[in-house]
C-alpha cells in the first residue's frame, strides 16, 4: 500500500475529524506524526493525515466537499 500526505494538521482533534470524515466516504487513513504524550507540550507538532495513492484526489474532493457543507442553522 503506497500512502502519500493528503494534508498537513497541528491538532490531534482536528486530525481525528479528517480521518473521520474520510473513513465515512471508506478512505483509509494513516495519522503519522502524532505522539502518545498525553501532557501538553510548548511545541507545534505537524500530524499527517496519509492515504492511498489511489484515494488521493477522491480524499481531496471529500475533504473539498465537507468544508463547502452548509452548517445545519444555515440550511434553514
């Protein structure tokens, strides 16, 4: 499986919601990067999110795609 990045994120929650959001649409992603230190640290740590070569531009065009999404109030 040839993974390559997909996106580049500094929060471990924000890192969560991506590969959630990819695993809805059934992308597999890897979070590379991130530490198991549960304390917090004066550092900003990149986090990765990685997928398949294959799902790359499919994975772009969720992540495009949930960014565009009208928030519920909105819809009203």
């Amino acid at each position: 499986m040839d993974l390559v990045p997909l996106t580049t994120v500094h929060d471990i929650g924000l890192a969560s919601i991506v590969r959630g959001v990819l695993e809805q649409a059934d992308i597999e992603t890897v979070i590379a990067g991130t530490t198991e230190n549960v304390f917090p640290v004066d550092e900003v740590i990149p986090i990765q999110i990685l997928v398949r070569e294959g799902d790359l531009d499919r994975a772009r065009e969720v992540l495009a795609s949930y960014e565009t999404e009208p928030e519920e109030d909105e819809e009203e």
